[in-house]
C-alpha cells in the first residue's frame, strides 16, 4: 500500500516537473544589459555590463535593428567594444546586451533555455563549418556572399584555436606540385609548409596565386581575400581560380571597406575552415591575400583602444598575432592532413625590410620574392629566384638535385653580377670561364624562368627540364 502510493506521489512529481520544463521553453530568457556611453572612431565604449574580452555584445538601434561588437578592452568599468558593421544610426544610452539567450539542447529532456546567459565562445569562438562550404564565397562572419542560398553547416570548429602541440606534428617530407616549373624545381614546396609571397603593388602575385590555387595538388583549396579591393574578389574567383579551381574551394572575403575587426575574423575563418578539413585528413591548400592587411587590421584596432605604437606606427599587438595566426597552418598529427599555407606581404614601395614583411619573413617557412623589375620586362612570373628561398628544401630533394639547383642559382646569379658590363661590351668573352658558360646559358635559364599563365608545369617535369638544361651543357 505504501510502495503504491509513494510510486504514484513519484509520478505526479514527474509529470510536475515535465510540465514545468515546457512552460520554461516558452518563457523570454533574461538578458544582462548596459548601455552605450561613447563612440570615438573605431571604439564604443559601454558601462553597465561586465564581459570578458573576446565576447561579443548586441547593441540595439532605434528601428529595431541590432549591430554586434566585440569586447577588445575594458578601462576601468566601461568596456571598449569594436563593432562588426558600421554604426550608423546608434544613438547615445542605446542598450548593450551582453549575450543573446537561446534555447540549446539538453541530453536528456530535449529542449531548454539558458535563462541566464548564453556562453560567448557559444557565438563568436564556434563556427559553422562542412563539406557544403566548397564552392561557396562566404564573408568574415561565414555568411553567404555568393547568392546560392544558406549553408546547412551542422559542424562547429574554434575561430581561434590554438596551434598544435610541435611535438606531435608530421614532419614535412613529401613534396607538394603548385604547378609552376620554377618553384617546383628551384623553391620546392613541402606539404605543410608556410610561404610567403612577398611582392609590391602590380607585379603579377595575384595570377600566380591563380594558378597555384588551379594547379596545386590538393584536396581542398580555401582562399582568404583579406582587406583588399571588393572589385579583385569578383575578378579573382572568375578570372583567376575559374570554375575548375572553385569547384574545390571555399572563398572567404573580407574587403578593405569592412571594419577591421571583421578582417581579423575574415583571416581567422578561412584558417579555421583549413584546420577542420585538415583534421579530416585532407591536404588543404591556404592563400591567404594579404597578410600585410591582417596586421593593418590589428594596428587599426590597437591603437584605436589605446596602444602606443612601437615600430613604424605598429603596435606591439600586431607582432604577435602574426605568428599566432601562422602557426595555426602546418602539418596535422601523424598520419593526418597539412595545410600549406600562402601568405601574401605587401612589400610597401619595394621595400624587403618593411616592419611586417620583416616579421614574416622571420616566423615563415620560406620566402618567394616577386621583382618590379622582371615584371616591367614582362617576365612572367616574375620570381626573383636570388632573393628566394624555401627553408624545406633540403628535405624534399636528393643531393644531386640540391646540386643542380645550386649550379642554376650560380650561374644566373654571376650573369646578373655582370650584366652591365656585357651590355656596353666591357666584358673580354674568355676572360671568366664560369661568366662565359654563364652567358651561354642565360637565354635558356631565363626560359626556363618564364611560364605562361595557363600552362602547368609538374614536380617531375620542372625537375626533368632542369637537370636537362644543365646536365646537357656539362656533356659540350
């Protein structure tokens, strides 16, 4: 009699309690608000709330619609927030809401709120990711910019994650084709390894990423367009990658009239859409375009919030973001994916020891140089093979290889050494034996430097064309 009571007391409970949770369900969550004291610039402050930096916050406007900004500082009890879009029509005391609330699945009794607060790596920290992505131009915040319709993305990846333990990361060893006869032979390039590309304004880097993006043997190609001009994006997906080069990659575009927070989560997506493929166990292949416009984002947004500049008007926030953002690029675990990763550097005015390329060129992996010089001559691609360097070359190539590519370097280098003087005929032929095979050959090392646009040229063939063109000579 007891036991059949206490079950049917046991039963009301549950129904009780089922009853109440589905009246939970249908109940507004609180929110935590302040509100908007100051807008300076780039920088809004709001007082009110308590957020740590990172999270973001949703500020409303006066015709219903909301601007999200993220926590990028705090002074005091304000907090120093850096919109996403621009912040026209805010007015001064508008509500800043801490967090969004939404109702999230519980493993047991389906769906219910966080009444108090959603957590912020819940919005900002996790992305949406899939296989749905490929083929699609997407924005810094993952939306669509294509017009193909929503993404269906049931995966959820970090937007900041943390590079992988060194230790236990695939050493490069396996040659990666980019389908361009001089890096492939000069400059091999190794699966997950980190290159930039450094080169001034109009000499030819943004076809020659075109053709590693059509050329490359990879799995999965992710481009992010970061800070430059909104009219290159349209052209660069249909003139440069082309359909066949865009059927396998995912495009991330964030144009230099986007704030500069915005930028920074542009470079940080598409790095974070590499990393989960990669973590599939593909071979990703990321150009990143430009790294230049990254740390120009982060020095916007530093100074912005107070920090003084250090180096050339650079913060010392910037340098050390860089690296954080290229480390996250790199081979996977053993016997997982890589992601080799192309970084585009400005080079202001031509200049090699600008602060950031500077930077860059220290934290890469290895450095193609693009020459003004050989572009005004219409050599293409316009490679300055003396200035290059790839650090993984000695794992990839043979002694006999090294030899050969170590010949080619000599002899073009001696050539350029002397160049004016065999152009107003100063030079005795006989005079250098090592100059006189240096002439000879020049007209077919040149050659063998220039590629047009749509040829592809593969590891085994630029490696074959090589030894032929000196190893032949040494026969003579």
């Amino acid at each position: 009699m007891k036991m059949a009571r206490a079950n049917k007391l046991l039963d009301n409970w549950n129904h009780y309690l089922t009853d109440c949770r589905e009246a939970i369900t249908h109940t507004t969550p609180w929110t935590v608000t302040g509100k908007l004291t100051r807008v300076a610039g780039l920088v809004l402050e709001a007082v009110g709330i308590k957020a740590p930096v990172g999270s973001v916050c949703v500020i409303s406007l006066p015709n219903g619609q909301t601007v999200d900004a993220e926590v990028v500082g705090f002074s005091g009890d304000k907090l120093l927030l850096m919109p996403e879009a621009d912040v026209y029509g805010v007015v001064p005391g508008a509500s800043v809401s801490l967090f969004e609330a939404e109702p999230t699945p519980h493993p047991q009794h389906g769906l219910r709120p966080q009444v108090l607060r959603r957590r912020s790596e819940d919005r900002v920290k996790q992305i949406a990711v899939g296989p749905q992505m490929l083929g699609r131009v997407l924005d810094g915040n993952g939306r669509p910019l294509d017009q193909l319709g929503p993404l269906d993305l049931a995966d959820r990846a970090p937007l900041q994650s943390r590079p992988a333990n060194p230790l236990l990361r695939e050493p490069i060893r396996e040659t990666l084709d980019v389908g361009v006869r001089a890096i492939n032979a000069l400059l091999p390039v190794g699966r997950g390894q980190r290159m930039g590309l450094f080169a001034g304004s109009g000499v030819g880097k943004s076809m020659l990423l075109g053709m590693m993006a059509r050329y490359t043997d990879a799995d999965i190609t992710v481009v992010g367009l970061i800070g430059e001009r909104g009219r290159e994006v349209k052209e660069f997906i249909e003139q440069i990658l082309g359909e066949e080069g865009m059927a396998r990659s995912v495009v991330v575009a964030a144009p230099a009239d986007t704030p500069p927070l915005m930028r920074l989560h542009g470079a940080a997506y598409a790095t974070a859409i590499a990393e989960y493929f990669r973590d599939q166990g593909k071979n990703v292949l990321l150009i990143m375009d430009s790294l230049t416009r990254y740390a120009m984002a982060q020095r916007e947004i530093a100074l912005a919030v107070g920090e003084p500049p250090a180096t050339r008007g650079y913060p010392p926030s910037v340098f050390a973001k860089l690296p954080q953002l290229v480390e996250r690029a790199g081979n996977g675990v053993r016997g997982g994916g890589s992601i080799t990763a192309f970084y585009t550097v400005l080079a202001e005015g031509d200049d090699q020891m600008d602060p950031i390329a500077d930077s860059a060129r220290a934290i890469l992996d290895g450095h193609i140089v693009l020459s003004r010089n050989l572009a005004d001559q219409g050599h293409y691609p316009a490679i300055d093979i003396e200035a290059s360097i790839s650090r993984a070359m000695n794992s990839l190539i043979t002694t006999k290889e090294f030899d050969l590519v170590r010949r080619f370097k000599s002899l073009y280098s001696r050539y350029q050494r002397s160049r004016d003087l065999i152009n107003v005929g100063a030079y005795v032929r006989g005079t250098d034996p090592q100059l006189d095979e240096a002439i000879m050959l020049y007209p077919h090392l040149e050659g063998f430097l220039r590629q047009a646009v749509e040829e592809r040229v593969g590891v085994a063939n630029s490696r074959l064309e090589l030894a032929t063109l000196l190893e032949m000579q040494l026969t003579h």
